[in-house]
C-alpha cells in the first residue's frame, strides 16, 4: 500500500478541527411530499387528537 501525502495527526485534534469548521445549517420549511430523507428539527404533533 502506498503511504499517504496528507500526515497523520490524533483523532482528538482530528475531531477538534471538525468541530470548529462543522456547522449547522438553518432550518427550513418543505412540503411533505419533499421531506423524505430530511431529519426534523422539531418535534412534530397533531393538530387534532388521532
């Protein structure tokens, strides 16, 4: 296996630099139709008892 050209650095410094980059994005409003595979930003509820 050939060696890699990016140098290896800790998985804490690795997760470190994740977490300062990484950041959520706003959420957003979609027909549900649209929505499948999305993941809620809040909890959804009935209008009505079912």
């Amino acid at each position: 296996m050939p060696e890699s050209p990016y140098p290896m650095i800790p998985v804490d410094e690795a997760i470190a630099i994740i977490l300062r980059e990484v950041h959520p994005l706003p959420a957003q409003s979609v027909p549900f139709a649209g929505a499948g595979g999305c993941v809620l930003a809040e909890s959804v509820r009935a209008g009505d008892p079912l």
